[in-house]
C-alpha cells in the first residue's frame, strides 16, 4: 500500500497490512550492481523474471531495431507504446538492465521493481472508518430540504463552496474524470449513475484490459478507488453523499497489483495514462506515488527509467488535452528541503534509509511536469498533519481531512467521508482525499470551458483559490508541542497551500 498516499509516507489514509502472500514471482537479484561488459545473446533465464521499461524514441523503425534487441538480450516485449517510445519488457536474464542501455537508441532503460515484498507496514494516518447503519440513520436526521442524506457530515464539500456550486452547475455528462487507483465499484448506487465505462479499464501489467466490470476492486481491501470517485462525482441523487461535481462522469482505470501489497508499479501507471489520453479523458485523478520507490534518483539507472518512461505518458496525456492532478505525499516532507529521509524504499523488498534531494529525486507523477500538486487541509482551513508541503512544489490545497482538526458535524469526524466498495461509506484523511477534491473542480471548470488547455484549467484553479497564507504562529500540526513544519512564502503564494484552496463556486460562476 505504500502508493496510496496513506502510510507515513505519501499518500493517503489507507490501511491494509502488507503481507507477502502469493503476488508474481519477483525475485531479488537485479542487475544493479553487473558491470556492462555482458557477453553478446545471452538468454538465460537463470534470474528472478522482473519487469522493465525500455525508453526509446518514438520512430518506428527504432523501436522495431531496439525490439530486437531486447529480444537478444533475453527480454520478451509485454506491450510497445509507440506514441511515447516507451517498451514494456519482462526478462529473466540478471544483465538485461545494462545490456539493454549500451543499445544504440535506447535513451533510458531499467527495472520497475525489486523483489517481492518482505515488509509490512501500517498507516499513520490510521484505517477506513466505516460508518455503520445507526450512525448513518442519524446522520440523515439532520439532513436539510435538498441535502444528501449524509450530506451533513461532509464538511468538505461546505469548505469548498461545493454544495452551492451543484445549485448552480453540477458539472456536464461530457466530461470525465479517470481515477487511476486500485480499482472503482461502479455497481456502488451512489457512483452507477455517473460511470462512464468505455473510458475504464485495468491496466495493472501495463496492458489495457478493458473486459466489462475489469476495473473493480478485486477485494473489499481495495476500497481506495471507489472512496477517491465519490469525492469527485457521488450523485445528488437522494442516497448517501455527493461529490464536488455531481454531473461529471467518472471512470476507473486499476493499476493496483490485485495481491494484498496493492502496489503501483510503473508500467501499469504508464499504461493508464496512456489509456486516459487515448479515451477522451479530461482530468486524471492521481492519488498515489509510484512504487517502488518514494523518491526517484536520477543518479539511478533503473530510477531515471522510471522517471522518463512515466513522464513520456503523463505528458502525452497532457499533449491530448488531459489534465493530470496528482497528491502531495502524507509524510509531512518539505519537498522544496535540501535533503529528505526516504525510509521506505524500495518497497517491494527490504527498504533502506537515505538521504535524497527532492530537486534530484522525484515523488512521481506529483512532482512530473505540468502535474498539479496538490496538499491536504482540515476543517479549519490549515495544512493538515500529515501532508507534504513545499514552496514551488505545491499548486494548490483542498480539504483531505485531519483528525486533529474537529468539525461541528454530527459525526464530528475531521476526515473524508466517501464511498466505499459494497454499497458503504467511510471516513478517510489523506492527500489522497484532498486531490479528488481539485480534479473535481476542474472538471466543473471543464465544464465550463470546453476549449480549456490543461495549462489554462491549471491557471484558472490558482486564479479562483483562497489562500490562508503562512500561519502567523509556528505550525504544530498534531498539537503535542513540537513545531512539525515551517510555512515558506506570501499571502498569495506559499509552500503550504501554493495557490490557494481550491473553490467549486467561483468555477460555475
Ligand atoms: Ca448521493
Ligand atoms: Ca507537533
């Protein structure tokens, strides 16, 4: 679970104990450390069979040349995105990473993973909570005339002017937001009615399949998804809650490993954006790091592959007129820092500590180019506890909940309250929570202009944000005394809110 932005780490507020289980027969070894100097065609498989990416350029006849090549050196193509140069490649040859870079028209190539996963971890941020029967009935006792019945608890949508702008203008049925995640329970009543299914898929492997009903969690484990798509598109239907754009569609593409690790790994989320570009979808929601790794060093052949081939895709995307929203992390780390502890990576193996410069070494997509960043607030309008933050990183901040910020609600619970898979729903905290919130409003600003370029919905976010500016005492997020994070910036622009937060009502106005 490390990619979901729960765990101390990124993202969000997700629970679930790793455990090794059954998962793909990754193997450590790697080719790291093996010197280049291979001999020519070998194709032993006398190593662990990993999973690379293969970067080249986006000419035919190189790829068809540098498919050969893979070939000789003991790798079998999964998939070739020729639209962005980028190979998906298993091989179970231990020298396939640098005999594949000495090739001539390879720009980057490397391994997507470690070995299987041996550590477990749980989140800080605490699990799922689920709200039960008896809480819900008198949660819709107080509903009000036009609310969702549990639209009293959700305080979010308040903050943002987002129960005001559905009055105005739920947002329009031809504009789709894709959540890439663990999967979407579209059968959920409060999330059927806006699914757009042909823009759904599972990507996981790093292969489309768009099999109906391929996009659904696998498990009740896997109910990130299906909570981050009702925060951005629940509908104003009578039933549960809604999302910041009721009228909107919203589609699912999996990328999660269906095991218990639920891991991110890169092709799949290449895959995905590649997906999202090619079917017409206008925002992607991101609530989640790449795994293996936390932070990717460029100075690391199999890192730098990682990054590149990841970027290519997010940028296509982009280049198709898709907007890419993405969360900040839930480690609390000053991403504008000259050094950050990366304690959790890689996380399919056994995780080291060290020390990384998060100018040299990116937390992907969110710090990829044209991406939107986006930071976690509470109730009360400050940065929450755990979200990552940083001046020149963030663009803007919406609410993802804090438990330590109280709301006067009836359940008076200071995180998210969303869908989850089963026909539920249940509390969340999490930069994971926070970023459905920003690709809701652009997809009601989406909505609004039809001709907006991903750089102009980007802009038009900034321009209508409110920023609570640096906090004018020193930030102590989690309230035991100790200042957790200093606030770099102005009144307009800053490292904790960048922007602003974000706002629903301005967007339809
Ligand atoms: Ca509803
Ligand atoms: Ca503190």
């Amino acid at each position: 679970m490390a990619h979901l932005r729960s765990r101390h780490r990124l993202a969000l507020a997700v629970p679930v104990v790793l455990s090794l289980t059954a998962s793909l027969g990754f193997l450590p070894g790697v080719a790291a450390a093996t010197p280049l100097a291979a001999p020519a065609a070998t194709t032993t498989a006398d190593g662990p069979n990993l999973s690379y990416v293969v970067n080249t350029t986006t000419d035919h006849r190189t790829i068809e040349s540098v498919k050969r090549a893979i070939g000789a050196a003991g790798g079998t193509v999964v998939i070739a995105y020729e639209q962005i140069g980028v190979i998906v490649v298993h091989s179970a040859n231990p020298d396939f990473g640098p005999r594949i870079r000495a090739v001539r028209g390879v720009q980057s190539a490397g391994a997507t993973r470690t070995s299987p996963l041996q550590a477990a971890g749980t989140t800080d941020e605490g699990a799922v909570q689920v709200l039960s029967a008896a809480e819900a009935a008198k949660v819709a006792k107080t509903a009000e005339p036009g609310q969702e019945p549990l639209e009293a608890d959700q305080w979010d949508l308040r903050a943002i002017g987002a129960d005001k702008a559905a009055a105005v203008d739920p947002g329009s049925k031809k504009v789709t937001v894709a959540v890439i995640d663990v999967g979407v329970d579209d059968t959920h009543p409060d999330i059927a009615p806006n699914f757009s299914p042909s823009q759904s898929a599972n990507c996981v492997g790093g292969k489309p399949d768009t099999t109906y009903g391929a996009w659904r969690p696998v498990d009740a484990a896997h109910y990130h998804g299906t909570h981050v798509a009702g925060e951005i598109a629940a509908a104003r239907n009578g039933v549960g809650v809604a999302g910041v754009a009721p009228g909107v569609k919203v589609s699912g593409i999996t990328v999660a490993e269906p095991d218990s690790t639920q891991l991110f790994y890169p092709e799949s989320v290449v895959c995905a954006f590649v997906f999202a570009a090619d079917h017409g979808v206008e925002i992607t929601n991101n609530s989640y790091y790449v795994d293996p790794w936390l932070y990717n060093c460029l100075d690391d052949p199999d890192q730098k592959a990682i990054v590149d081939a990841v970027n290519r895709a997010q940028l296509y995307a982009q280049r198709k007129g898709t907007l890419n929203v993405a969360a900040a992390g839930n480690s609390n780390d000053d991403l504008d820092s000259d050094a950050l502890t990366d304690a959790s990576s890689p996380d399919d193996s056994t995780a080291t500590t060290r020390t990384v410069d998060p100018h040299k070494c990116f937390d992907i997509p969110t710090q990829l180019p044209g991406v939107v960043t986006v930071s976690s607030t509470g109730v009360k309008g400050a940065k929450s506890y755990f979200s990552s933050y940083g001046d020149g990183v963030i663009d803007v901040a919406a609410p993802g909940g804090d438990r330590y910020q109280i709301p006067d609600t009836p359940s008076g619970n200071g995180r998210i309250l969303s869908t989850l898979p089963n026909n539920t729903y249940g509390f969340l905290q999490g930069t994971s929570m926070a970023t459905p919130h920003v690709a809701g409003v652009a997809a009601l600003l989406k909505s609004k202009y039809p001709w907006a370029s991903p750089a102009q919905l980007q802009l038009l976010l900034k321009a209508e944000a409110d920023n609570p500016g640096c906090p004018t005492e020193p930030y102590d997020g989690n309230g035991d005394g100790v200042v957790d994070a200093t606030c770099v910036g102005g009144k307009h622009v800053n490292g904790f809110y960048g922007a602003g937060i974000v706002n629903a009502l301005r967007a339809v106005k």
